[in-house]
C-alpha cells in the first residue's frame, strides 16, 4: 500500500473503494444539512470540513439543505446565520436547498407506503404509545391502530393534512416491526400534525414530516453519493436505509442513486457546551449577551472573539477524522489561534492596569517618534512611528518597590529597557494617603547597548488613546460541564468570564477598523469589536500570549518537583540517549513553558544518537502517559528528519497520536 493510501482517512478510504469499485467520479456529492434551530458551533465546524472538504478534494458538489422541519423552533435569522459562518469560513456550496422544498414529494410518498400497507395512521396518546414500544432488552407490542384498513388511513391522512384534527390527536407511523432489536425500527413516526408557521412555507402545511424520514429522503432526491454524519446517527442508519429502499421502488427511474450514510466522530470540546439548546439557554436567561457573545462557542462568538477561519480549519485538520467519540481539549483551539496571530497580528502597545512613570531628566516638552516593528514574524510589515515623552503609562505589575533577583521588571534601583525605546532607572515613588503608588519616579541613558534582563511595553500619556477592552475568560469552570447527573451545566458557571476595564492604547490605533487584530504586546491578542464607534475603540481579548489555564492548575508543590528534575538530565550524560529521553516523559506535559522548550531542545539534540529500535518500544506506551508519547513523538521527528523511512509501525503511532485529547502530543504528530 502506497503512503498516499495510508494517509487517507476512513470516509476517504470509502469513497476511493466505491470509486474503484465502478461508482462514477461525477456521481459524487455531498450535502451540510444544519437544522436552522440555532447558530453554528465549533462543534459543526468538523462536519463543515469533513463535506467542504471533500467537495475540494474530489471536485464535487457540496449542497447546503437546511433540515427545515421544526417551524416550533426554526427562524430566518439561524439561517442567515448559518450562510454567514459557512462563507466567512471560507466554502463555497453548490445549491442553496431546503427540506422544506420537498414536503410534496415526501407526502406523496408517504401516500404510496400507505396504499402499501408500509405506513398507518395512530390515534393513541404518546404515552399509550411509549408503553407498547417497549426497552432495549424487552420487545414492544403492536397497537390497537396498527392495522387500519388502506382506505382508513389514507382518509385520516388526508383530513391531519387539511387541518381536521388538532395537535397530538393522530400521527403517521411506518409500518415495519414492533419486535425489532432496534427501538428506531418500531413503527417510527414520520409526520405529526403542528399548526404553526413555517418561515419558509407559512401555514401551507399543518403536518410536518419527522427528522429521520425527511433526512433521508433528502439526501435520495438530491442523489447525494455520501451521507456524512455524527456517531449519534449510526443507530438511525437502518431506518435510514429502510426508508430509501422503500421509496427507491417508487421513484428508482428519476431518483438512479442511493446515498450511503456513513458516521463519524463528533467534535467535542472542554470547558464547552455543544447543545443548541442548552446555549440557546444561556442567551434567553441572559447568562451571556446573544448568540454571538465572545464567549460562547458559536462560530459568529468565536470570529468576534477574534478568531480567524484559518485558525479554526486549522483546529479541525489537526483534530482529524476519527470513528470514536473523544474529547478535545480546548487549549489546543487555543494554540492553532496563538499560531495563526503570532504570523499575522501587528503588534502595537497597550496598557490595562496604568501606573504613571515620570522620567525626570527627560525634557518635558520633548517629543520623539520612535521606530517600532509592526511583526517581527512578517518582513513585509514594515515599520511605525510612536510617539516618547516625560510622563509614560506602564502596568501596575511591572513594578515592585522590592523584589527578588528573579523579578526582571522594574524595581527601585534597577533598570529595564522601554520597549522601542531607552533604558530606565527607578529612582523613587510617590503614594497617595493609602499607601498605594501613583507615580514612579525614573532617569534614563541614551546609552541603549546597554544590557538589561527587562524590557516593559508603555504609551505617552499625552498621546494616549482611552479604549474599552473586555477580558474574557472561558465561560465555564469545569472540563464537561453538562456530563454530571447531580449538577446542571449551569452550576459552572464562571462568575468571572468577563472583565471590563478603562486601558490606555498607542495613537496608531486611531484609524483601527472593527474585526482588525493585534498582539498587544506582552499581553495576549485581541481584536476591535463590532461596538467600536469613531469616539471609542472597544477591545475583545482574543487569547493570551500562554496557557493561562495550565499554570493555575499546577500546584506549588508540582513546581517544587519540577525545577528538581529540572537538573537531572544534566547530570546523566554516561547513560544512553535513549534513556535520557525517556527521563523526561514523566513530567514533560507538565513543565511551564519556557522549561519545556528547554526541555525539547536537549531532546532534539539527544535524539540523534538514538536508534530506531530503542525507540519503536515506545509506541505502545499508555495512553495515561502523555508526557512520555510527546518525547517519543519529538525525537521520531528528529529520525524521520535524518531521513527514517516511515512504516507501518510509524504510521499507526503519529494516527493515533492525532486523534489523543492531549494538545501537545497532537501539535508534535502535526509536525511529523
């Protein structure tokens, strides 16, 4: 097998097995079908990628079907929405459809099973109707309606579509088997009578066809090769299934193709919601601002979060095509949007917690413009001029009256460079009756060759910009939120999701347009929000600089730990490679950030004297040990480099390692 075949994954195998196995390359066609009841999650995005992208790679059409058969819960404005995420994501469908279009024909056909005995009118309570379909392990029984007569049902039938009858008093049910070891394939209901307006076919109809017979046949009229869906619906494939076969008979003349539903895993998140309902919960009870809040998981929240489309088809190609359930942790979301910016975002200055710093022997009425960088990533972005002066903003934070050697920001008595700018000595403060400092007192040198362990980013208190920035902070306090019995998702809360703050800003973001990203420099990335108006710039916090998150989580004692195994591979340069890497595992996954590169570097260089049957053994490693499946993965990058031949042994460990939850082992299996 060639390692183009390798590569594919699953649905992609399928599709080349139908295609060498005689399917026509032109008969290929895929279908998104949202049901516009909500806005579009990241939850979504896989599904997006899976079908768009296949429509790339084969060249083949890709409709959007909006599964319109709900109008209790459908609206126009879902729609709208949808089509906006869709093209601001960056694909194109081929035709704009609508379950809705084809309530005729799936009507007519319900007719045709009627007259063939398939289908049957119930006029029981759903109650009653619960109690005869029985359990998984416990066979239902038939009901008193199920063998109406052809003439009776067809009579109800038509009465339910012109209205006779109010909600609730009949439905239509398929006819296949009380008994069955399927619960779908009891007499499943396929239209209920609602009399409400449906926002694309007003109140032409007072029944409505139910998801799984309108789903199906969708798919059959639109003649799409692939039905593409999540392991939810894998239960539904026999009904699915039964349905076309049924209709096929009536219909195989115009309708030559039948769809092949196939299930993938669905995306799940942590510290996340996937539930159109339980966040359309959280916008009507006000917990967040609207469907589009910065914080809530929905593609319109996350592109005004900041959020790129490349960033997040980026998420979903790494996350990959998997056939089990899993769920992905969320700061690797976070990484691919820290990857993105940090090629693309200028970067400017800003302060969010301003203390004033005086340089006393800098000229007060002096002003200089100082050349800054606009992405040291980007040699096309060129240059811009900020404006210097005696009195500065600088963040409360950066400086300390007191602290220890390993504080490298300003401290009374010692110096750091200004960013862009000069180097600074503190020299004294003023406080106010409180105690709490309102101005630092500082002298400077021109003499910037100078060597300094600091640099602290500022703006000109005469040139500053007022600005709004809003810090948002992931929305919920716990990695699964909705998955406890005792508790409601809503438990969890995070109180502080949101901060508003007053910031001060460099008048280069004057001119700065809403949806415009930047790297503010030594804290995070953020974008101007939709709310900016000419007289106020407002500022939503995109991501940090670093996985905030993970530091809280570390406990003192584990740092305590860490910077004591931190000398321990120094120390052990008479023993193999190989078992030099290996010290690292335990605690690699664990290490702050700047440690871990370190880390990685003397892996790097390790791993050139290490064999490839030294580390094979390693691929079989626990799943519970992350931080010993990363090394392996860095140093297997370093062999494949040096020129490693991949095998199938290989293949299977960088697969699997794509589709862990641990962001650092999927980013490394990325890279190889």
């Amino acid at each position: 097998m060639s390692e183009e075949k390798k590569s594919l994954n699953f649905l992609e195998q399928i599709i080349e097995e139908d295609l060498a196995n005689g399917m026509s390359k032109n008969d290929l066609r895929f279908r998104f079908p949202p049901e516009p009841n909500g806005y579009l999650h990241i939850g979504h995005t896989k599904a997006i990628g899976i079908s768009f992208g296949l429509g790339e790679k084969y060249n083949a059409p890709v409709n959007l079907r909006f599964d319109d058969t709900n109008p209790a819960k459908e609206e126009q404005e879902y729609v709208d929405a949808i089509k906006r995420d869709i093209e601001w994501l960056g694909y194109t469908w081929a035709n704009e459809l609508y379950s809705s279009d084809y309530f005729q024909q799936l009507y007519d056909w319900a007719v045709l099973l009627i007259k063939d005995g398939k289908a049957y009118v119930d006029s029981q309570s759903s109650e009653a109707m619960a109690e005869q379909k029985g359990t998984p392990t416990q066979p239902g029984v038939d009901g008193p309606y199920r063998n109406r007569s052809v003439a009776e049902n067809l009579d109800l039938f038509e009465r339910m579509k012109n209205g006779e009858f109010e909600a609730g008093s009949h439905i239509l049910r398929a006819k296949i088997d009380m008994q069955h070891t399927n619960m779908l394939m009891r007499d499943p209901i396929m239209y209920r009578i609602l009399k409400k307006h449906h926002h694309r076919t007003g109140n032409d109809w007072c029944i409505y066809p139910m998801y799984d017979w309108t789903h199906g046949e969708s798919d059959y009229i639109e003649q799409i090769s692939h039905s593409l869906c999540s392991l939810e619906f894998k239960p539904h494939r026999e009904l699915y299934n039964w349905f076309k076969h049924e209709v096929y008979a009536y219909s195989k003349n115009k309708y030559p193709l039948l769809p092949k539903q196939r299930e993938f895993a669905r995306l799940n998140l942590s510290y996340t919601i996937m539930s159109k309902r339980k966040l359309l919960q959280l916008v009507e009870d006000g917990v967040v601002s609207g469907w589009d809040d910065p914080r809530m998981p929905t593609i319109s929240g996350l592109r005004r979060r900041g959020y790129t489309p490349n960033a997040i088809r980026k998420f979903v190609e790494t996350v990959g095509v998997a056939k089990r359930d899993n769920v992905i942790d969320v700061s690797l979301l976070e990484f691919c949007i820290r990857e993105d910016l940090n090629k693309t975002a200028p970067r400017v200055m800003a302060v969010l917690n301003p203390v004033k710093l005086v340089i006393t022997n800098y000229p007060e009425d002096k002003v200089e413009w100082m050349e800054a960088e606009n992405n040291q990533e980007d040699e096309s972005a060129g240059f811009r001029k900020v404006p210097f002066s005696r009195e500065l903003y600088i963040e409360k934070e950066d400086f300390k009256e007191e602290a220890g050697n390993k504080f490298f920001r300003l401290k009374l008595g010692g110096e750091v460079r200004l960013k862009n700018a000069y180097i600074i000595k503190a020299e004294s403060v003023v406080k106010d009756t409180r105690g709490n400092i309102t101005e630092i007192r500082c002298t400077y040198t021109e003499d910037t060759t100078k060597k300094v362990k600091g640099t602290l980013h500022w703006v000109s208190i005469n040139h500053a910009i007022k600005a709004e920035v809003r810090e948002y902070d992931r929305l919920f306090m716990d990695e699964a939120p909705d998955s406890h019995q005792d508790k409601n998702y809503m438990d969890f809360i995070n109180p502080n999701s949101l901060k508003i703050i007053e910031a001060f800003v460099e008048p280069s973001l004057k001119e700065a347009q809403i949806g415009d990203r930047f790297q503010f420099q030594r804290l995070g990335y953020f974008n101007v929000d939709d709310d900016s108006i000419s007289e106020k710039l407002v500022f939503n916090k995109t991501v940090g600089l670093r996985d905030s998150w993970a530091k809280q989580s570390r406990s003192v004692e584990t740092k305590n730990k860490t910077n004591q195994n931190q000398a321990k591979p120094q120390q052990q340069n008479n023993r193999p490679a190989i078992e030099q890497i290996k010290s690292y595992g335990k605690k690699y996954d664990r290490l702050p950030e700047d440690a871990r590169e370190k880390a990685k570097a003397e892996i790097i260089e390790l791993a050139k004297h290490v064999a490839y049957d030294d580390l094979e053994p390693l691929f079989n490693t626990s799943v519970k040990k992350s931080g010993t499946r990363i090394i392996t993965m860095i140093t297997l990058g370093v062999l494949l480099k040096n020129g490693l031949k991949k095998n199938e042994a290989i293949n299977a460990f960088i697969s699997k390692a794509l589709d862990d939850k641990n962001a650092l082992l999927v980013a490394e299996a990325k890279q190889v």
